[in-house]
C-alpha cells in the first residue's frame, strides 16, 4: 500500500487562504483525528483543524473526495485555512503526526499518472499550466491537459497497430494464397502515416516553443554593439552600454514574449580571439576570460546564436569568419550587423539568414523577430495548439524515422519480420510520450521539476 502524503499546496507566503493536501488510505483516519469527522464527500465543510490535545490549529472549510473519483485516484483530503506560513506548517505537522509524510516535488500528479487519471503527456501540462508565462501558453497548456495532445497520439498509435497486424498475419500466415506484403493499401497506409507524423510534428514543434520557448545567445566580438541590441530587443536598459570594450563581463540573462512565445535573450562576454587579434587587443584579465568561458558554454546550450557585428567598422563580417570554428556544432547561428544605418550601401557577404538591424533607430528589429519565431517554427498559436516539450519532439522524430525505415524495408527487402520490427519500435517511441512506455529515471526527472503540492 502506498504511503499516505502531505503538503502544503499554495505558495510560500501569506496569503487570505492556504491549502494542505493530504492523498492516500490514511486520509479518513487523519480527518476523524483532525476534524472529528470524515466530512461528506465533494461537499464543504466549516470545521475545526484540531491539533493532538484537541486545541484549535484554525478553522476553515475541509473537501473529502473519495478513490476512485480524486484528482490522484485515492482518497484525498484539502484543508482550506488562513494563508499564514505557522498555521500551514502547524497544519502540515500534524498530518505527519497522523502517519502522513511530506510529498515530493510532483508526487501528487505522479500518483494521477499512476493511477490512470492522466496519461504522461497530461501530466507535464500540469506543470506548463501552472508554469504558463503568457495567456496563450495557459490555453495551450490546458489544451493539452484535456487530452488534445495525446488525442492525436494515440490517434497515430492506432494506426502503426494496424499496420502491425496487418504485416504480422503476413508472416503467420505465409501459406494464405492473399500476399498482404503485396496488398498496395499497405503501402498507401505507410505512405499516409507521413502525412500525419508531419502534421502532428508542425503542432507540436509549435506547443514546445509556446510552452518552452527560445534560448538565444547574443555573442560576437567586443563593443559590436551585443548590449545595445539586447536592451533593443528586451525595450529597456538591461545592461550597461559605453564605449568601453569589455563592458559586459557576465552573462546578463532576460526574457520577453514574441507572440506568446518565450524568448530567453542571454547577453554575453565579448569573444576575442588570440589568433585572430592583434596581441596588443587580447586580454589575459582574469575575469573577463572567465566571461569569455561562460559565453561559450551558454552557446552549446542555446537554440540560436545571434552572432553581432559592427557593420560599420567589420562590414565584411570578419570577425565572424574568425570565429566560425570556434562556434558550437549543430547549433545554427544568425549573423546581425548591427549599426547598419550608418551603412546604406552594405552587402551582405554571410548566409542569406544575416540581419541588418540598428539597435539604435530600431531598424530592421521587427524582422529579426520574425526571423526568430521562423528559426521554432513559431506562428501567431490558434484555437487548436497544445502545449508540447522538446522531449515529445525527439520522440516523434524516432517514431517518424522508424516508420520510414519499415517503408524503406518494405520496397527493398520485402522481409516482413524486419518492416514488423520497425513498426513495433515506432510504436515504442510514441508510448514514449504518453507514458504506455517510460522508465522510472524519466518520471523521476518530470515530476522533480512539478512545484511541492501539485
């Protein structure tokens, strides 16, 4: 039987109301010792929370809701109280002395998940929703808390299921004069799954930028302007602007919304590079290349490098060539030439992705965030987005590649122990996102990261 659990479920603080939440089979006994009374069920009840000598703790309004029909599956108890820390621990407290103990970080979703009251997918909507930075995040959060989400998952599951079978009666039963490997409706059924798995992919790539949004990494050489951009781009002074090289010698860390999108800007320390510079112009100063170090570690971490140039004084973009092997594999980079209005007449020598912006009039800024949202595949979010996570996007893909692979067996070898085994791997990775397949080191990271209470 598992143990009975407690916390306080409203935020630290005070506040007019508080909330202790108690889940699990010792929920009636702790309600007749607190309360003296197991209080009707869904229904509220004014009532005393006494302490072990029958003193009054508080008094406020008790919610019984009785396994199967709770939010986790088991009985659960919430005490409605004054929102003041004492009398929440108080509260708490006496729950422990009843057998309870305190809950971990998510425990009481992951109670849901594990009773069946929500799948996977359902699950971390709860932490979106209550993580939500914008309206649109919430609606797509709660989009997916009620089952949008896994709606179309399970709607793709069901149809590599039926491919399964249909490929694996070929293999049981190869004295059948019908040849299903042969049947073209199978092949029209595995060319139609591409379809679906790019539809669902495009909405979900959509979801996880609404809900997790965009890490992006101002970089480039000192005094190209990576400051006066960031504070361009965040609309007010975050950083420091001089004229001074070497200004910024931390990372600066802000967040804003494009279209309901997070945006997680970080400003970094000047790049300089002994090789590329004059010796005169590198710097062994200690705290600046300490800067320089976690400039580039936040680059390995990032969606997008925004990479800053002086247009004016490096309109060939040099610094950037300069830098280019130093930049982190696999992630993309955009060059901005910033200062561009004092260059009417700039080529750009640089990928076609290049921006020409001037952090100071606000030229070009406007496109450089549609060049951002474009980079996540982000649009303006409308009635049918859900919330979604980069993990649910990797998933996708090993389904998709899998599918593809049981296609490209199909055509090539015709051997349908190999086309069924793909099949069953792509079923996997999907059961990946809703939970039909997980390990408990993956819960373990999911719901660590839910708030105590929830």
């Amino acid at each position: 039987m598992a143990e009975t659990i407690a916390a306080i479920a409203t935020a630290v603080g005070r506040g007019g109301i508080g909330v202790v939440r108690i889940s699990g089979a010792l929920v009636p006994v702790i309600a007749r010792a607190l309360l003296g009374v197991v209080p009707d069920v869904r229904r509220a009840t004014l009532c005393e929370f006494k302490d072990m000598n029958g003193d009054a703790i508080d008094k406020g309004i008790a919610l019984f809701f009785s396994q199967p029909h709770s939010y986790t599956g088991e009985d659960v108890l919430e005490l409605q109280g004054h929102g003041g820390p004492i009398i929440l621990e108080a509260l708490l407290m006496r729950a422990l002395e009843l057998g309870a103990r305190r809950a971990q970080p998510g425990e009481f979703t992951q109670r849901a998940y594990l009773n069946n009251k929500l799948d996977l997918a359902q699950a971390e909507a709860v932490a979106d929703l209550i993580n939500a930075g914008s309206r649109e995040a919430a609606r797509a959060a709660l989009r997916s808390l009620q089952g949008s989400f896994s709606t179309q998952i399970y709607d793709l599951t069901e149809a590599i299921i039926e491919l399964r079978v249909w490929v694996e009666a070929a293999i049981d039963f190869p004295e059948e004069e019908i040849d299903f490997l042969e049947d073209p409706n199978l092949q029209n059924k595995i060319s139609g799954l591409k379809t679906r798995f790019f539809t669902v992919q495009q909405a979900a790539a959509q979801g996880r930028a609404l809900c997790e949004g965009m890490t992006v990494v101002i970089a480039g050489r000192p005094n190209a302007g990576k400051s006066s951009l960031l504070n361009a781009l965040v609309g007010h002074e975050a950083a420091i602007v001089t004229s001074t090289p070497g200004t910024t010698r931390d990372v600066l860390r802000e967040q804003i919304h494009l279209d309901g999108m997070p945006l997680h800007i970080l400003d970094t320390a000047g790049l300089r590079n002994r090789e590329a510079l004059n010796e005169a112009d590198f710097t062994d100063d200690p705290i600046e290349v300490e800067g320089i170090r976690r400039a580039r570690a936040e680059m390995i971490r990032a969606d997008l490098v925004l990479f800053v140039v002086d247009a004016a004084a490096d309109p060939k973009a040099l610094s950037y060539q300069q830098e280019l092997s130093s930049l982190p594999a696999g992630v993309p980079v955009t060059v901005v030439f910033n200062k561009s209005d004092l260059c009417s007449d700039l080529i750009l020598l640089v990928p076609a992705s290049a921006q020409k912006v001037s952090a100071k009039t606000g030229m070009g800024l406007q496109t450089l965030r549609g060049h951002l949202k474009n980079i996540m595949g982000y649009a303006t979010p409308d009635v049918a987005t859900f919330s979604a996570r980069a993990r649910h996007l990797d998933a996708l893909k090993l389904a998709q590649r899998h599918t593809e692979l049981a296609f490209a067996q199909l055509n090539k070898t015709r051997a349908g122990e190999l086309v069924a085994e793909e099949l069953r791997a792509a079923q996997k990775a999907l059961g990946l996102i809703n939970g039909e397949f997980s390990s408990d080191d993956l819960l373990g990271r999911i719901f660590s990261s839910f708030c105590i209470g929830k």
